[in-house]
C-alpha cells in the first residue's frame, strides 16, 4: 500500500478545536476521495482553461485595439490643487519624442482591470454515511494545507450532522484558507464591498450604456476592453458594432473575430470558418440584427463615394 502524507486539519466550527492529522490511504477514505477528486478538479480545470480568457494575449490584443487611444481624453483636465504652468522650448524632433513619451505613458494608464470568471456554486455531495447521523451538532472541516498547493485547487470538504460528506462553497473556502494562510490586511467577514449584489454593478453599468449606445463613454479609457469582453460573452455586440461601423471599420471587424473566438460554434463562426472571410466579408456572416447589414451597407455606399470624388 502506498502512503498518503496530504496533511489534512480538522476544524470543529463549534469547539473552535483543531488538531493535524495523517493517515493511510488503505485505511482513510478520505484520502481516497482526495486523489479521485483531485485528478477530477485537473481535468475540469483544463477544460475551462481550453476556453478563451480575458488574459489570453491575442484577446488582450483586440480588446487594447478596439479601445483606441485618444490622448486628449486619457490627459483630460482633472481636479486638483493648481499650480504654474511649465513651458518648455523644444525642436520638431525633441516634440515628436514628448508626444511618442506621452503616448507609453496613456497606454499604461488605459491598462485594463482584471476580468475574472464568476465563480459557479459549489453543491457536490462526495458520500452519505448514515451511521454519522445524528452523533455530533456541528460540521467539521478537513482541510488540506500543504504549502506547495494553489488555494483555488486545495481540497476542502465539510461533514455534516447529518453525515453528508461534502465540498465546502466558496465562502466556506475563503474562510478557511484565510484562518490557516492569512494574508494581511484580509478579513474572515468580507466586507459589504463584495457581497452579491455589489459585484453586479459593472455589468448594470455595461448593460446601459448598451441599452443606450453610449460607447462612447468609456471609449479611450482602461473600462472599455471590460465592457467588449462582457458584451462579447453574453453575444449582445449589435449595437457596438453598428457604432463601429460608423467610425472605423477595422475596429468592428476586430470584434466580430473576437466574437468568433469566444464562440467557435456559433452559425457565424462556423459559416466565416468554411467561407474563410475576412474584412467586410467577415461582417456580413454575423448572424445578428439587420441593423449591423444596414450599417455596412451605408458604410460601403460612403466609401464608393469617396473613391469616386
């Protein structure tokens, strides 16, 4: 038989009474539940992780692109205590290098908040033993606190009076890595700040500025990228895309393709797959509103135009 050496803490959420312990795998059944579990938390981790992410560099790419950079909005005037003005006498050349300086300066300053998946609820039932039941008041907590672990992969599971044998939810988890891993200035009671409802505030925001199509708003700033990536994943980019079309063409074709890469199964992405669009063409596979057709057609007609004068 091989040895299990996982260092499993015991806590009694009533007691408050903890204590380490070690077992064997041929005699702990938790031990076995972990190492099943665990290989079963990989895989389900590297399926999600098979799916385009918000950090991906190519996403990062699209998203940096289609926010433009508009300097005089990124250094636009902004309370604060006054003070003289500096002047500086400069050649054509020393300008040109000031200008390209201020343009690395706003590229930082539009770098874009992390956008994180939400966090499904966690509801597994690893067993049910019900000689359990009944013999004690309160849940305890088995946690694994080897060092070497990452807390979004560290095996925690709670039994119940009623001797469910269970994963522990998220807040359970974010107790718990908080007692035996403390990190300064975190709490074991999370602040007002993230609970539910609070969380949803920047979808509601995204959600009416689309409702009115007032892109522009956040066009040039470090919350644009975030409001495409939402758009894109809950496929509600008709409008974006119709104001796209009416400023740069490149910018909604750079959006349909991040469409695409967020939904590779889509019609859409299917039908620009076989056809191998590109450009303009890549837009008219989309299946979405009329309004994005009748847009590209306004577009062309301006651009025949524009040859023809």
């Amino acid at each position: 038989s091989t040895s299990c050496l996982t260092p499993i803490t015991l806590w009694n959420t009533n007691l408050d009474k903890q204590s380490t312990v070690k077992h064997n795998c041929h005699q702990a059944r938790l031990c076995k539940l972990f190492n099943s579990l665990t290989s079963m938390s990989f895989s389900a981790a590297a399926t999600d992780h098979a799916k385009p992410q918000f950090t991906d560099s190519a996403v990062q790419d699209i998203l940096t692109r289609i926010t433009g950079l508009d300097l005089q909005k990124v250094y636009r005037p902004i309370k604060q205590e006054l003070k003289p003005p500096t002047y500086k006498l400069m050649t054509d050349e020393q300008l040109e290098q000031a200008v390209e300086l201020a343009k690395e300066q706003a590229k930082k300053l539009l770098q874009m908040p992390l956008v994180l998946q939400e966090r499904k609820p966690i509801s597994d039932v690893l067993c049910e033993d019900k000689i359990l039941d009944g013999m004690d008041t309160a849940k305890y907590a088995f946690t694994d606190i080897t060092y070497n672990i990452p807390h979004r992969e560290r095996f925690i599971v709670v039994r119940e009076p009623n001797g469910i044998l269970r994963k522990a939810t998220w807040e359970e988890r974010d107790r718990l890595i908080q007692v035996y891993f403390p990190k300064e200035g975190r709490k074991l009671t999370a602040p007002l700040l993230f609970k539910e409802e609070n969380l949803k505030v920047h979808t509601t925001t995204y959600e009416d500025l689309d409702k009115h199509g007032k892109y522009d708003l956040l066009r040039s700033t470090r919350h644009f990228g975030g409001m495409a990536w939402y758009l894109v994943s809950v496929r509600r980019v008709d409008g974006l895309i119709v104001d796209m079309l009416k400023r740069e063409l490149q910018d909604a074709v750079s959006l349909v393709s991040l469409f695409h890469m967020v939904h590779p199964h889509s019609e859409s992405a299917r039908e620009a797959a076989s056809q191998q669009a590109t450009g303009t063409d890549l837009l008219k596979v989309v299946e979405l509103s009329g309004y994005i057709e009748l847009a590209l057609q306004a577009y062309e007609q301006t651009a025949v135009e524009g040859s023809a004068s």
